[in-house]
C-alpha cells in the first residue's frame, strides 16, 4: 500500500526531502505560482501552517510553471518573493511538473488517489491542494478555488 512516505520530493539546491520523514503529520500539498490571480491564497496557507503547525500540521509548496507561465523564476527567486511578500515559514520545494510526462511521482500518486472533478486525473490550475492524514494517506482534494481558511475544519478533524 503506497503512502506519501514512499517518495522523495526535490529541494532546492538539489538535496531531497525523504517525505518519510514526514510521517505522523498531516499535510498540505498545493501546487503553487508568484504571478497568480490565486497568489494571494499563500497568506492563508501560512496562516494554518502558523495555527497548526505546533499540533503536527505542515503545509509543502510545490511551484510550478505549467500553468499560464505563472512561476518563472528560479528557486531562489521565488523563496525571495514568498518570503518579503507573504512570510512563509513553509518548505518551499525545487519547481516541478504537475501533469504530463515530466510529472513528479508524488503528483501522478496524489492525482490517482484524489481525481478531480468527474474523475478527471490531470491538475488543472495552480493552487490546487491535497489533504494528507497522519498515516500519509490522501484524503481529501481541492480546487485552486477552495480557500486556505475552508480547509480548515478537515485539518482539525485529522489533528
């Protein structure tokens, strides 16, 4: 049975994150992007991963570009841009693909066990969110549309 625990995700710099290592907190994993109209939605990210980040909760980033060209900058860019403009104290990880052939594992795991509307498998825009229980399962996902602050209540119930 395969969980969030049996991948690796790419850190930028080149290190990798054993997401094993990650094991016993619930997770938010949201694609992201700087130049977004759902940009401002990483002020409500930082503020669950503020709320309850000390009961087990950790938000993990993943920019990416495939979506209207909204992430062009380089790792070091967009730590910049996120940290003066929102504050972020979430882990941001190297850029990745979401969809297609150059797709991360990670995605094409979370896409198969969470597909979106009428089971479609594909990301369809930025900010799309996955929610990750303790036993590194997906359990719910969200359009880019669902606010930070709606998700709120599911994170409490697996905290």
């Amino acid at each position: 049975m395969t969980t969030i625990a049996d991948f690796t995700a790419d850190l930028p710099g080149g290190k990798q994150l054993n997401l094993a290592d990650k094991q016993g907190k619930v997770l938010l994993v949201v694609n992201t992007a700087s130049k977004c109209g759902f940009t401002p939605q990483y002020d409500g990210l930082e503020a669950l991963h503020q709320k309850y980040g000390a009961q087990g909760f950790e938000v993990l980033a993943f920019p990416c570009n495939q979506f209207g060209a909204q992430e062009p900058g380089n790792a070091d860019q967009i730590e910049e841009f996120c940290k003066v403009n929102f504050g972020l104290s979430f882990p941001l990880m190297a850029k990745i693909e979401v969809n297609g052939t150059n797709e991360t594992p990670l995605y094409s795991w979370l896409k198969s066990e969470a597909p979106g509307l009428m089971g479609t498998k594909s990301i369809k825009w930025n900010f799309t969110k996955f929610l990750i229980d303790r036993q590194g399962k997906v359990v719910r996902r969200y359009a880019p549309t669902d606010k930070p602050e709606s998700i709120a209540k599911d994170i409490e119930k697996l905290l």
